[in-house]
C-alpha cells in the first residue's frame, strides 16, 4: 500500500517492537503518537479505553486488535464507497483555494477514463480564467470533454450547459470544478444550492456527490474549518489530499468523529496516478506496518 509513500513509515510503527504487550506504558505510547498524529484527543482516548480493557494481549493479536479498533473508528462515519450508478452520474468538487480541486479531478477524469467511462468537466470555477484553463488541460491529459464559459461567468450556467451536453453527448460522469473563494458556510450552502437544483432539475434522478476536499498538511485548523460547513451543506464525502507531504494521516480520525462524513478518496502525491479509494482497513494496517 502506498498511502505512505517515499517508504516513509506509518506514525505509529515500531510501536509494537518496543513494548512486549497491553501495558500502561504502551498505551500511553500509543496515546501520544495518536496525537502527534493529528488523530485528536477523542479518538486516542477512544482507542486506548478500548485497548485498555484487553490488557494482557500479546504480540500479533495487539496489533490485530489496534488495526480493528482503528478501522472501526475511520468507518463510523459511512461507507466509503463513491455512489455513482446512473448515466450520467455527477460529481461537485468543493473545497478552498490550493487544497487540490482540480488536481483531483483530473486524477478522477483518469481513473473513470482508462475504466472506459465517457467523462465530461465542467468548469465552474469562472472567478479565475486560469482555472477553467488548468482544467483544459486536464482534459487534453486525459480525453475528457469540458465545458467552460468566460471568466467571472455565472456558475450555474456553466453547469445547466454541462448536464445538457452530458445527455447530448452520453457522458457517463460529470465531474463541476468550483471556486476557493467560497470559505464561508453561507457562501458555500448557496452556492450548492444552486448546483445542485440544476443538476437535479436537468438530470433527474442523477446520482451526485459533493465531495469536500481537505489538505491532510493543514491538520487540525483545516478540520475546523470544514467543521463549519461539512454537516450542513449536504457533502457527501471527504477527498483528502496531500497525505504523502504530512506524517500526521491520523487526522483521518478526526474527519470520521467532527465531520461525520466518510473519507471516500485520498490524494498521495500529484502526479495523475496519485489518488486512491479510501479502505480503512488498510489505511490503518498501513499506520501500523
Ligand atoms: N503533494 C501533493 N500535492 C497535491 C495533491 N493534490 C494536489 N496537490 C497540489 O496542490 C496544489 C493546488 O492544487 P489545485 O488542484 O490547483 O487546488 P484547487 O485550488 O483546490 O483547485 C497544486 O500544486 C497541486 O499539484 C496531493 O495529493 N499531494
Ligand atoms: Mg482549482
């Protein structure tokens, strides 16, 4: 697995080489590095209570038994699973300035290609022509269609345009860019609003997620921020990204308790080949390895 990459090692590995089983002193290890780890106060408290209460485990069965307490903390909040059954289903990227919007969307337009799936971009994001321009390449890269509007262009427009070409044209997935600039909960329940009654209007039926993209570098201020919103906007799942450029993945703990929303994908470098479908199970095996 390569969530950790450049064999950088899981934040809590060698953890089990240095103690010989469940002991006070371990847990209290293990504790520390949850923390450090940006996994928050909750969970590690949540995982040494429940390790605490198997005391004299040994060896691999601690391990095992760490891996279940921490997957099962990651897939609280739901499935991780992308629902995307019809044709044309939809994709709204949200998320603030830098975090790797666009970046994933074209890792996505990639994935979907090279699946056979007919994908078509939408450029929503018109407060910058440079956006709609990174998009455009994109779509060269990976033979996706786009469908962009002018700068400072109404969003909504460019979206109506993106679901009637989607029907004229059979695309399988539509994946809308948006702009940073929505960091506010207001600003950015409006504007979903908006998105999202046309994509129903326009494609009834039409199975849409609206993924939020978090920066894993930005840590413990970045989930406050997406706190703010994340519940009430009616995201569906977290796309976290940049987790090769920090050693604290553990706040993918903290995104499961205060979001309440599943991670569904993990960005792991910038390259178009580096984003994978989030598995608790072996992010947390990963952790430990
Ligand atoms: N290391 C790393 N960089 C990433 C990742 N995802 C995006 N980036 C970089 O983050 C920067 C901002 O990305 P961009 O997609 O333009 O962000 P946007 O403003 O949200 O659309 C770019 O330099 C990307 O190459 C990732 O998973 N890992
Ligand atoms: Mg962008």
């Amino acid at each position: 697995m390569a969530l950790f990459k450049d064999k950088k090692k899981g934040f809590l590995s060698g953890l089990f080489s240095a103690f010989s089983g469940v002991d006070e002193d371990f847990l209290d290890e293990l504790e520390e590095r949850l923390i450090l780890a940006d996994a928050g106060v909750e969970t590690a408290e949540a995982a040494v209570e429940a390790l605490r209460r198997e005391k004299g485990l040994k060896g691999a069965a601690v391990q095992e038994r760490l891996t279940q307490i921490l997957t099962q903390e990651m897939e609280q909040a739901g499935s991780p699973a992308l629902q995307l059954d019809t044709k044309p289903a939809v994709i709204i990227m949200v998320g603030v300035n830098g975090v790797g919007k666009t970046t994933t969307i074209g890792k996505l337009a990639m994935l979907f290609g090279g699946q056979g799936k007919k994908v078509l971009l939408c450029a929503a994001d018109t407060f910058r022509a440079a956006a709609a321009e990174q998009l455009g390449i994109w779509a060269q890269r990976t033979g996706a269609d786009i469908v962009r509007h002018g700068e400072g262009g109404d969003p909504g427009a460019v979206v109506f345009d993106a679901c009637a070409a989607a029907k004229a044209r059979g695309a399988d997935i539509v994946i809308v860019d948006t702009a940073g600039r929505l960091h506010n909960k207001q600003n950015l329940m409006n504007e979903l609003t908006k998105l999202t009654k046309i994509v129903g209007r326009e494609l009834p039926g039409a199975d849409c997620e609206i993924l939020l993209v978090l920066d894993a570098t930005t840590g413990q201020n970045g989930l406050i921020q997406a706190q703010q919103f994340a519940a009430a906007s009616g995201v569906t799942g977290i796309v976290l990204t940049k987790l090769d450029g920090t050693a604290k993945g553990g706040v993918v703990f903290s995104i499961a308790r205060t979001l309440g929303v599943p991670v569904k994908l993990v960005g792991v470098g910038e390259g178009v080949e580096d984003l994978r479908p989030f598995d608790a199970r072996e992010f947390a095996e990963a952790m430990l390895a």
